[in-house]
C-alpha cells in the first residue's frame, strides 16, 4: 500500500542502533555530531538524525527518496567512519534496519 501523502523525498530509510562501550560514550557522541557535516554533503539523504536513547545506546535515522540513495548513503562517509572505529568504540557491530516510511510530518 502506497501513501501519495508522503512526501516522495522520504519514503524509505534507515534506522541504526549503536551501542557504545562504557569508556567510549563521549568519543561515539563525537562521532555522530561530527557525522552531520557529511549527512549534509549527502544529496540523496534528505532527513538525518543522530539520537541518544540511553546512557551508551545510541542511533542514527534517515530517510532517502529511492533505493539508489539509500545504499549510496550506506556506502559513503558516515557508515564507513562508524565501522572503522567500532572494533574500539562499540560493543558490536551496529544494527542497521532498512525501513519503509508509512507517515511522516515534517514541518
């Protein structure tokens, strides 16, 4: 079932959870609010978040218009910073969710 509400900009997208290593918490923060200036560089990322969910769980959420974006985004900056520093800085590799945006309110 296809929403034509939804704007088109925001249809699929990716929902990642971090979980940091205790000693790391500060440098994973650092991680992702450094990561906003290469989201931003992203054409094809059109929403990008960077959350905290608890004292060393964190996550990131964004939303793509077409596959082609979605994976462009996985294979760019962001996701290669995360997984060159997760041997030291996470206690596992990120779960990374491919979702289908149903609804969104954007402004």
């Amino acid at each position: 079932m296809s929403n034509d509400s939804l704007p088109p900009a925001t249809r699929l997208g990716l929902l990642v959870r971090i979980e940091a290593r205790s000693e790391y918490t500060h440098e994973v923060e650092e991680l992702l609010t450094g990561a906003l200036a290469l989201a931003q560089e992203e054409t094809g990322t059109t929403v990008w978040f960077a959350l905290r969910l608890g004292p060393t769980t964190f996550g990131i959420f964004d939303a793509f218009a077409t596959e082609e974006d979605r994976g462009a985004h996985l294979q760019g900056k962001i996701a290669a910073a995360l997984m060159e520093n997760a041997p030291k800085f996470l206690v596992e590799a990120p779960e990374i969710l491919p979702v289908d945006i149903i609804a969104a309110k954007l402004s």
